[in-house]
C-alpha cells in the first residue's frame, strides 16, 4: 500500500484518484469506470473484493480528495 492509500485495482490508473461511477443495477460482472475520467477500472465484484481485502488491513479509513488513507492499521496479536 504505497503512501497509507488504498491502491490498485481501486485507484484509477490514469487520475489517480478512487471516484467510481458505479449504475444503481449493478451486479458483480457490471464494468466500472472513473468517474473523474471515464477509465475502466474492473468488474464491480472484484473492485468490491480488493476494497475488502484492503480495507480488512486498517481500522479507520479517510476519504479526502478522491483518495482512501488509512489512518489506522490494527494490531496484531
């Protein structure tokens, strides 16, 4: 996770950001695009499983500027 942000298949790679345009009817095979730009980012259920999977790494997540840090991480036990 470069810099504390959520990145990969959720960040956009031509803007850099994470603004998703997701359709109200969307299903785990529907295509998502940027928002910001238009790009393709991936099917709907696997831009849900990798924020899962990120987001399972972090107690506290921030939205600011089109991007998620996480601010906290958990501790292991």
């Amino acid at each position: 996770m470069k810099g504390g942000y959520l990145n990969g298949k959720l960040e956009c790679k031509t803007c850099g950001t994470i603004t998703l345009m997701i359709p109200t009817d969307a299903d785990e095979f529907t295509m998502i695009t940027c928002s910001k730009c238009g790009e393709p980012l991936g099917m709907w259920g696997d831009l849900q499983d990798e924020f899962a999977r990120q987001a399972r790494e972090a107690t506290v997540l921030e939205l600011s500027g089109g991007r998620i840090r996480k601010t906290r991480t958990p501790r292991h036990k």
